[in-house]
C-alpha cells in the first residue's frame, strides 16, 4: 500500500509503508536486490541496505551525504551471524549475552576476506555490529537473509529520526521504502563500544549505560583525542545539530526563546515563547525518547533560540547530555 504523506513542509510524497508481514517482505526484497530501505529500530529509524553488496551501500552515503570516512554499523538478527563477520573475543560474547537483541553496538576486528564491503568499515580493520532489538527490524532481517548495513536515517549532521515521518522529510526522494512502525522507543542512538584493542573503550554513550557495561567486562576508556579527527564520527563535536541556537543549563528561557523543560517547569517556562517538557516528572529514560522530536519540532517554530534546562547525569542523563552538547557546539569550530 503506497500512501502519500503530507509533511510540515507540504506534500512530500514518499514509499511509506506500514510495517506488516507484507511490506517486510518486500522490504527484505528490495535489500536483497541492491535497494535502501528505511526501518524502524528500538534506537532510532535506520537507512538500510545489503552491507555485502558495495554499491547498495554506497547509495547509503549518497543519500546522507555522508562522508565516506565515517563507517556504518553493521545490524545482524543473530550473535552466531556476528561471528562469521567478527571474531566475538569473551568480552564481546558476554556483553552480547548481557545486551543483545538492544542498543549496544561493539567494534570488533574484522576477519580477514569479510563478505562486508569495505565502505562499511570505510577502510578500518574493525566493525561495528549491532543486534537491534525492535521486532520489525529483526523480521527484517531474517527475512533478507543479509546483514544489514544502516546509519541513521537523516542527512549527515542532522538530528536522527526518531518516527518515519522524520524520515520522509529529509530522505524521501532518495530511500526506495520507509518501513513505518511509530515511535522509536529508546530515542537515541546505540551505546558504543570499541573492543578492536586491548583496553575497551566508550566511543559514544547510549541506553546501555558506561555502568551497565562495565559491571559486565569491567573498567571502560572514555573516547579521547581529537574530537575533529574522531574515531567514531559520532565524537564530531558538532553533530545531532538543529540550526536553531540552544542555550544549555538555562534557568529561565527569554523572550524570543523556545524552553526544552526537563521536570516542573512553570517558572522556568514563564517568558518563554512555547514550552515543550521533555519529561514533566524529571524521567531521563522518558526524555531521551522526546528528545529528537522535540528538537526538531522546536527548530521548525522559527525562535530566536532554545533554552535547555539542565538535565542531571544519572542514567541516561549521560547520553542525553552528550548529543545536546553536540548539538550546541558552534558551527564553525
Ligand atoms: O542506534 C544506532 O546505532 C542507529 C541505528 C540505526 O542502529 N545507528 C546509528 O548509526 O546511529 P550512525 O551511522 O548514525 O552512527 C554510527 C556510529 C558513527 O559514529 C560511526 O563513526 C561509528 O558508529 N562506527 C561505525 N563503525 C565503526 C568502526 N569500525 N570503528 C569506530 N566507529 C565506528
Ligand atoms: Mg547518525
């Protein structure tokens, strides 16, 4: 069932699909045969394609515009299909039995003649994998019968799409199908983890939390070095970028600015042009599911800027507290 979808931008017309047993196939079909297929997973929406067949997945940097420095993850539906593209050492076997299906992704070393195409590692000796956990995605998978290589689903340095909407609205002309299933429960991106050398290393964090992890392998590195010659581009200083300016740890928001609330906010909120609450009762898990969406639907109200109101570190105030300082980084450093 085709369906034309109107979007805040008008009329946009795109291969919007709900995701049922019907539609998943012909999304595994037109993997297989080289195509992009946009899906949901329990993170955010993905911009999928065959992760052995090199042309499919250089229309995925095509459509993103994308550098082709920066590799993708790799989704498999199972951990032993892992292992035929990675050698899973202890430390990867347990925290894929900890994690997997879910939002944990870990870099690995790849195995030598890897059917993955080389642009998915975008010439490193590692890659990513990850077992996504949303039922769609997994039947997605298993019915395609391949890895499946995906980015996130938006523009490169634009905020990802946490609902097939967002996605029609900056990828419409260019994936072939959008699986649509809603919401994205989770909201972020995946915790990553870099266990191709000795020391495990955090190279982004995410739902599994540094805590999560370490009481599974022990004590994890934080990423370091130069955020503008990263590891994992996702470490770009300046990334999950809205164009509005957002002004972090804000007390009050002033006039002209939109407030990002975080708890009761009605003082906070009094000047302020609208107010959106990214969790009324002050639930990190609750606000990193809005997160996304309610950046990019304040960043389409035209405000003169956005006001963030702090957000504390505990649990997924971490991840939260990373993509938001990414996201007000100045464009030019
Ligand atoms: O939750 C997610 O991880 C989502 C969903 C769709 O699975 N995907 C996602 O992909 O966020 P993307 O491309 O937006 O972010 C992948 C990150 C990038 O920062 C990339 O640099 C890093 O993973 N990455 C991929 N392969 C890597 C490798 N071999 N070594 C280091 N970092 C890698
Ligand atoms: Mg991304």
């Amino acid at each position: 069932m085709q369906r034309e979808i109107m979007t805040e931008k008008g009329g946009l017309r795109a291969n919007l699909q709900s995701a049922s047993a019907a539609a998943i196939g012909r999304a595994a079909a037109l993997i297989r045969a080289g195509g992009l297929v946009a899906f949901p997973t329990e993170t955010v929406y993905g911009l999928g394609a065959d992760a052995t067949n090199s042309k499919a997945v250089a229309r995925i940097f095509e459509a993103k515009g994308r550098p082709s420095f920066n590799p993708l993850i790799v989704h498999v539906g199972d951990i032993r299909i892992a292992g035929i593209y990675a050698p899973l050492d202890d430390r990867a076997e347990d925290l894929a039995a900890a994690f997997w299906p879910g939002p944990l992704t870990l870099v690995l070393p790849r195995r030598p003649n890897s059917a993955i195409s080389e642009l998915v590692s975008a010439g490193l000796g590692s890659v990513a994998i990850r077992m996504p956990a949303h039922p769609v995605a997994r039947e997605l998978l298993r019915a395609a019968g391949r890895p499946i290589a995906a980015p996130s689903a938006n523009r490169s340095g634009h905020v990802s799409p946490t609902a097939p909407i967002h996605v029609a609205e900056e990828l419409a002309d260019e994936v072939d199908m959008i699986l649509a299933a809603g919401r994205s429960e989770v909201g972020l991106e995946s915790t990553i983890i870099d266990l191709s050398r000795p020391k495990a290393v955090l190279l982004r964090p995410g739902a599994v939390t540094r805590e999560q992890v370490e009481a599974v392998i022990g004590p994890v590195d934080t990423a370091s070095g130069d955020p503008d010659r990263p590891t994992a581009p996702g470490q770009l200083r300046r990334h999950y970028a809205p164009s509005t300016r957002l002004r972090l740890n804000a007390e009050t928001a002033e006039p002209g600015e939109a407030l990002l609330a975080f708890g009761p906010a009605l003082l906070a909120g009094r000047r302020a042009d609208r107010v959106l609450n990214l969790s009324e009762r002050g639930d990190p898990t609750e606000a990193a599911a809005n997160l996304f969406a309610m950046l990019r639907t304040l960043d389409a109200g035209g405000h003169r800027g956005i006001a963030v109101m702090p957000i504390p570190e505990a649990g997924l105030g971490a991840a939260i507290n990373d993509r938001l300082g990414r996201a007000a980084a100045p464009a030019d450093e």
